[in-house]
C-alpha cells in the first residue's frame, strides 16, 4: 500500500539542497566566490524554511515526528546491524531523525560562519551592514569553521547515502523514487 510520506515542500528542499551543496562545495574548490556566495545565501534560505517547516509542516516533516526516546534509538540501531526489524516506520527511523538533525545543525552552523565570514574578512553580507563586530581570534575561529566543517559534512553525506542504500536493502523499499514522488510504499 502506497502512503504520501514527503510533501512537495520537503522533497524540493532535499534535492534543491543537494544541488546547491555540490555546486558551493565545488565553486569553493575551484575559486569561484561569487558563485559560492550566492549559493550560500540559497542554502540559508533553504535551512531556514526547513527548520520553520520542521515546527508547521505535514506530519512526517515535523521534527516531533522523529524524536524517540533513547531505548528506541538503540533498538533501531541493533535491528539495522542484525537486519531484524521488529518495528516498521513510515517516517525517518529513529538514527534517519538524528542525521537529519545533525545535517541540518551542521549546515546551519556551516551557513553561520559564511554569513560572518563575509563580514569579517570581506567587509559585506549581513553581519556587515548590521555592524556587528567580529574580533580578530572569533574570526579565525569562525574562519576555520567555515573551511573544514565542508569535510565533515561530506562523511555526513555519505553515511546519510549509506544509510538510505542499507534500509533499501533491508526493507526492500526504494527510497530514492519517495523523494522524488513523495510516496512510500508500507
């Protein structure tokens, strides 16, 4: 039985994300700053409206949605390592919930230092037309935050891929096509 999982707004988000993340990442790379800022700003828009569509939006997009208690987070943890899943979830799995939050976080924080990047170092964005003041040491912090999290968040990526291609496996659903029709099959 097929049952609506992603709403549209969600399913925009995951792949426009997608896209926007590799083309920052890469633009980064290869010294396109102009590009990589635009993209930066694309993808602040984008975490934002995701963490407000987490508190207001459908039922599987909600962050309650995917909050469970700690026993529950073990369980799952063990049924993916034995392939013995006593519990079926139509939404994210309890260790799919805690990805996001640490995708989500890991951006938000990831889009933070750009935003005082540019005010530190290159005397524009928001946190320099709003005057605030960026120290020196907080600079360099921040600047090193902005250069190495991009790093940790691909091992982020690809444990999140790795997960998806594990629970395909083990329960015989084709996630990728529910992100792009939104429906799951049950």
């Amino acid at each position: 039985m097929k049952e609506k999982v992603w709403d549209l707004f969600v399913r925009f988000f995951h792949w426009s994300l997608v896209v926007s993340f590799t083309a920052a990442y890469l633009t980064a790379e290869y010294g396109y700053d102009e590009i990589h800022e635009f993209l930066g700003y694309f993808i602040t828009l984008l975490i934002v409206a995701r963490i407000v569509w987490g508190f207001i939006g459908s039922k599987y997009a909600r962050f309650s949605n995917f909050i469970f208690a700690v026993p529950e987070y073990v369980s799952n943890f063990k049924a993916i390592m034995t392939n013995k899943h006593d519990k079926h979830y139509t939404g994210h799995n309890p260790l799919g919930g805690l990805m996001v939050f640490a995708l989500i976080g890991g951006l938000f924080i990831l889009v933070s230092s750009g935003l005082i990047l540019l005010g530190w170092s290159e005397y524009t964005g928001p946190v320099w037309a709003l005057g605030i003041p960026v120290s020196e040491s907080f600079g360099e912090v921040i600047e090193f935050i902005h250069y190495e999290l991009p790093e940790i968040m691909l091992i982020l990526i690809g444990a999140h891929i790795l997960g998806v291609f594990v629970a395909m496996k083990q329960h015989g659903e084709n996630l990728v096509r529910s992100m792009f029709t939104g429906f799951k099959e049950n």
